[in-house]
C-alpha cells in the first residue's frame, strides 16, 4: 500500500499510512445539510470558504483599509494577522485529532497533520529527505506544497507577489507541529508560485533558529531561488508593537482633545458641540482598547506576569523570613513584597475584568464578607466618613471567591468615600431578594430566581447621565489625573458577572448614588461565618512532595519554600521528567503540587497517571491564568488549586489543608 495524499521519507512511511487510514475515514464520514446551513464531518461541524477570501481578498480588503501608500505596511499586518490565526487553528486541529487517534509519539502525531491538510482542501504536502523532526530546539523540516491553495488563488487572480502569499499554510502546518512535538515553532516560504517559483516551498523550526535555518538553506540550496529578500519571518510581536502603537496615537489623540477642550472652554458658544466630539471619541478609543488591550493582555500575558510575580513574592516571603530581627535590609525586603503585591493586585483586576480569573469558589454568607470587610474599611474611611450597616439575618449565602467579593464590597465603598469630599455616611445592606421579572428591574444577564442582593448607598455627588453609561469602561475614571487607574469598577462589574450576577446603579448629580448587586442565593443551611476560611499552617511532617513547573526560576523558588517548611522535595521540569520521577522514587510520594499548563502535557492529565502510579498522593494545582477550556480540564481532575502568585505561608497552609483534609476529592474549581 502507498501513500496517496502526502509524500515523505521512507523512515515516516509506516506512521503516515496509518494516519492516511484513520484520516481518510474520519472525511468519508460527511453529512451535509443545506437546509439547516450546515456541513458535519465526523461529528464535527465544518464550513466551506472561498480560497481567495483568506487570501487575495483579504489582502486587498486590508489595503483599502490602510490606503495605496500604506501597502507595505497593510500587507505586513494581513501576513500577520492571517499567520496568527492559522497557528492557532492548526494547534487546536492537532489536540482534537491527537485525542481521537490516541496518539503519543511525535511522529505519529505529525503525520495526520499533512493529510487532513489535503483533505481540507489546503494543499498537498510533501517532506523531503533533509527534514529532521525532533521534540527539541533542532527540529528541522523542509516541506513543498506543490498545489497550495494561497497560491492558486493569486495565480488564478492573476496577480503576482513580491513576497510569499501562503501565510495561513505556513501558520497551520507550524501550528500542527508545535501542538506535537511540544516546541515553540515557526514556519517561512522561501518559494512559493505566487512569486513565479515552480513550487511553495516552507522551512520550520525553532523561532530562534528560523532565519539561520533559511540563510542556510538560501546559501546552499541548488533549487530555483528569488533574492534574499523575497521572503519573511513570521513576526510574534507584530501586535504587541502595533497595541503599542494604539496606546501612543491613543494618548496622542486624549491630548488634542484636551487641548480642543480648553480652547472651546474659552470659546463658550462651541462648548457643547466639541464637549459631544470628545465624549464620542473616547468611546471610541475605549471600545477599541476593551477588545484589543485588555483581552489579550489578560488572556496571553497574565500566565507568565503571574509566574514572574510568584518569583518575586516567593523570593521575598522566603528572604524575609531568614533575615534576623531588625536586620537593616528587612525594610527593602518589605518593600520588593508590597511592590510584588500590588503589582499582582492589579493583573488579578484585569483578569477579573476578562472574566479569565482563576478563582476558588467556596460556599460563604454575604452578612459574614460584609461585616469583615467593614471592620478593615472603618480604619482607612476617615473620620469625615461614617460607615453604617443594615444586615437581614435572612441574606443567605452565595458560591463566591472570598477574596474577590470583599474586593467588589472594597471598591464600591471606597469609591462612595471618593464621592463624598466634605464627608457623609455609606451605607452597607444585605436582604434576600426572589426576582420574578430581571428585565423590569434592568438587570441584564440573569434570570428569575432567589437572590442575595448587597447595596453601597452614598450621600454624595452623585453622577449625570453620560457619567453613567460609561461608568463600567475599562479606563473610564471622573479623578484628576494620577489618582485612578479606571479599573475599579470594571473590576467589579467583571467579578460580578463572573459569578453569575449583576450590578445595577442609580445615581443623580446632588443626590447621592446607589449600587445594587444581585448574586445567586445557594440553599438555605447552617453556615458557621468564616469557617471555610481557616486554614492550618503547621509545619510539614516530613511528607514528599513531587513538584512540577516548566518555569525554573519559579520551581526553584517553590521547592526552597517547601524546604524551608520541612519537606522533601522532588523536582521535574515537565510531565514527562515527573512520570519518570514518580515511577522510580522508592518512597511515598504524599503530594503532586503541578503547573497546569506544562509544555508537553496539561496538569490534569498528568495527575490522572500519577495517581494511577501512585493512589495515595493528593494532588494540588496551581495556576495564574485559566481559559475556560483550562478550567473545564481542571474541575474534572481530582486535586485542589491554588491561583499564582502566592506568598510561602499562602503555599504552605494551602498544601497543609490538601495534606490534611484525608482522601482525595474533588477539587472545588471556578465556576
């Protein structure tokens, strides 16, 4: 038997027939149904694009958009935006078919990737012999596409380009491999027959080894070439420059219009029509910041801001508590910790605001988180601010992270304090609520139900009409400049939502404002106020931990604290370093303490082999920043979780309650 729909070396032939077999299977399998609009192959939902539109079209629609003497620029980011998506699609292609297949070796796992390649419809693939693939920084692989649908489509459009038109290939095919062989990679057309070459032609490898690989492969190839600058390297940062870029025409832009402001200040009779102009095109800068800023910094950087901060903090917690009393250093140490604290304070509130946060969901009563966080707030108020309560016996209790609804009651209360510069009282009230009609009521997102509802009531300023339909924006602040971040409120909003609740406001100039937060009310039954709280932070008793983080300044870090508190650490870099450690340790191993995210395998699947291998070890994970894919793996793992950074005394009362709490369980993940 040969192989039909892919070319490869002898030595890959046996796993890519395999692969053809299943794959080609896995397309015979196709239903489609036009009258409901859909195409089903598999069980899998999938859709038929025009070729030119991810292409040609999408290139010039780009250029339109940027102009004719913006078209190295325009295609720049087209190229970019195209690479990046592909990537992600062909990462996501690979895991669905890894899991259906079963597949473990790498090779394995590339091979179905050229094949459902070509019957896609994307092109037909062929490895040559140079190709060295390998789960490491050396993976090497010269591929053709001698038919790619990116070049068809510009050949058939009759346009010929200066630089290599088979971008999303180039993203899928390094996407697949990345996915399979666990390395960071990219690929680059150095031929493509958009540009007159007679075949596409990509390198893949390693982002740091990528343009040596190509200026290697220019210098020595005997095949057709163009100039050494007909081609490009994929770009990760492209974006990051051009948010970059956002935020600086941004702060350029807020400077006009406060120039434009004052200028209209002098000239009253425009007041009002270039007061409309500013508030319009802040809007406008904001919406754009919420998608573009704010989604993809707590999506892509939280995990490692995250990773960096439990450095810092864990470094600090550990130094502070070595140094003797009164040592002249103490004073910096605390200091790198409150900066560390702060600094995580606030990626936590972006996270929140995504809705990205990885929390930990306890059952809690309202009138407990209100009472304790009013005893902190009547110390930072002042005394021209008078706290008062107004407690019902019968709120009830809520599925909360405890920190993050103390963090909503805080900011609100605060913000009222902000709102009253001559003093006033607040005013904090709890009482159960049964919604019958949530839309009557404008609170949006929920539906009818028993409700916990919490009310911050001012006697302030109070707010006009276009301060409040912008009052939960990212950004938007009313205090002077240097006194707000603009978070608070949108943190708030976030964490509400987040937990299944809404947040309503009124308010009126001169009248106060009141903020109401509806939260879903658990069943009734007996709550002792904070008892899910305590934790015991006894020292170890000698146990084995198995610790697992790809970040080795982190895990070097973690395993000083866990020494420091008595345990025997056994360190690994990736899932595949921990099986081996778990297979040959002689010992019990009383504790898996892992990274979710790992390079070559995910927390939770890890954790399902240890415990096969080893039934008596708990397991706690730990983590900075949860998807929601993330978090569906993670509450279906047995184990407990911990949210990146921590302090030591935080890590260590955390793994003594899992090494207490005896059997097993079901770890209590966000919901």
């Amino acid at each position: 038997m040969s192989l039909k729909t892919v070319r490869v070396p002898g030595t890959m032939e046996a796993p890519f027939l395999e692969a053809e077999r299943h794959v080609s299977r896995y397309f015979r399998d196709r239903k489609d149904d036009p009258e409901h609009g859909t195409i089903e192959i598999f069980g899998e939902r999938y859709i038929l694009v025009r070729a030119a539109s991810l292409s040609v079209d999408f290139h010039e629609l780009v250029e339109r958009i940027y102009g004719a003497e913006r078209r190295d620029e325009a295609d720049e980011f087209a190229r970019s935006i195209l690479f990046d998506l592909a990537h992600a699609i062909g990462k996501s292609d690979a895991r669905g078919f890894h899991a259906k297949m079963g597949l473990v070796d790498p090779i394995a796992k590339l091979s179905a990737g050229p094949i459902h390649f070509a019957h896609a419809g994307w092109a037909f693939v062929d490895i040559l012999p140079e190709s060295r693939p390998s789960p490491d920084a050396e993976f090497f692989l010269i591929y053709d596409h001698p038919y790619s649908f990116e070049s068809d489509a510009w050949v058939r459009a009759g346009t010929k380009r200066e630089l290599p038109a088979c971008t999303m290939s180039a993203g899928y095919s390094s996407g697949w491999c990345e996915e399979s062989f666990g390395v960071t990679l990219v690929a680059s057309e150095v031929l493509c027959r958009a540009k007159g070459d007679p075949v596409c032609r990509f390198l893949m490898a390693h982002p740091d080894r990528i343009a040596s690989q190509v200026e290697r492969y220019l210098a020595h190839s005997t095949a057709p070439r163009a100039p050494a600058s007909a081609y490009a390297i994929p770009d990760f940062f492209s974006r990051k420059r051009m948010e970059e870029e956002l935020r600086r025409a941004q702060g350029e832009l807020e400077e006009r219009v406060r120039a434009r402001t004052e200028e209209l200040l002098r000239a009253n009779a425009l007041l009002k029509h270039e007061m409309e102009q500013r508030r319009r095109a802040e809007r406008q800068l904001m919406q754009t910041q919420k998608l573009e800023a704010i989604g993809r910094l707590a999506g892509g950087v939280a995990h490692d801001f995250n990773n960096l901060m439990a450095v810092v903090l864990g470094s600090g917690g550990l130094l502070a508590r070595r140094l003797p009393e009164g040592d002249p250093l103490m004073p910096l140490v605390e200091s790198v910790l409150q900066a560390g604290e702060r600094a995580a304070k606030l990626t936590q509130q972006l996270l929140a605001f995504g809705r990205a946060q990885p929390l930990v969901n306890e059952r809690i009563d309202v009138n407990d988180v209100v009472q304790g966080v009013a005893r902190i707030l009547e110390r930072i108020l002042g005394e021209s601010v008078r706290l008062t309560l107004s407690l019902q016996p019968g709120a009830g209790a809520v599925r909360a992270d405890r920190g993050q609804l103390e963090q909503v009651v805080m900011n609100l209360v605060v913000n009222a304090r902000d709102a009253m510069p001559a003093g006033g009282t607040v005013t904090l009230t709890t009482t159960r609520e049964e919604v019958s009609d949530a839309r009557s009521l404008e609170l949006d997102g929920i539906a009818a139900g028993d409700y916990a509802r919490i009310e911050v009531i001012d006697d302030g300023e109070g707010m006009d009409e276009a301060t409040l339909e912008q009052l939960f924006e990212p950004f938007f602040t009313t205090k002077d400049a240097g006194k707000g971040t603009g978070l608070g409120l949108a943190t708030v909003y976030g964490i509400v939502k987040q937990l299944g609740g809404a947040i309503s406001v009124t308010s009126a100039v001169g009248s106060g404002s009141r903020f109401t937060i509806h939260l879903p009310r658990l069943d009734a039954r007996s709550i002792v106020p904070g008892a899910e709280h305590l934790v015991d932070a006894r020292m170890a008793h000698g146990e084995t931990v198995l610790l697992v983080e790809d970040q080795a300044a982190l895990r070097r870090v973690v395993r000083e604290v866990l020494e420091e508190f008595g345990y025997v650490v056994i360190e690994a870099g990736d899932a595949t370093a921990a099986m081996h450690a778990a297979t040959g340790h002689d010992s019990p191993i009383h504790l898996l303490l892992t990274d979710v995210l790992l390079p070559n395998a995910s927390g939770p699947e890890l954790a399902e082999h240890v415990l096969t291998l080893r039934p008596e070890a708990r397991v706690l994970f730990m983590s900075g920043y949860a998807d929601d894919a993330l978090l569906t793996r993670v509450r279906g793992a047995s184990g407990s979780f911990l949210a990146k950074p921590f302090s030591p005394d935080a890590l260590a009362r955390k793994i003594r309650e899992v090494l207490d709490a005896g059997s097993p369980s079901k770890m209590s993940a966000p919901k």
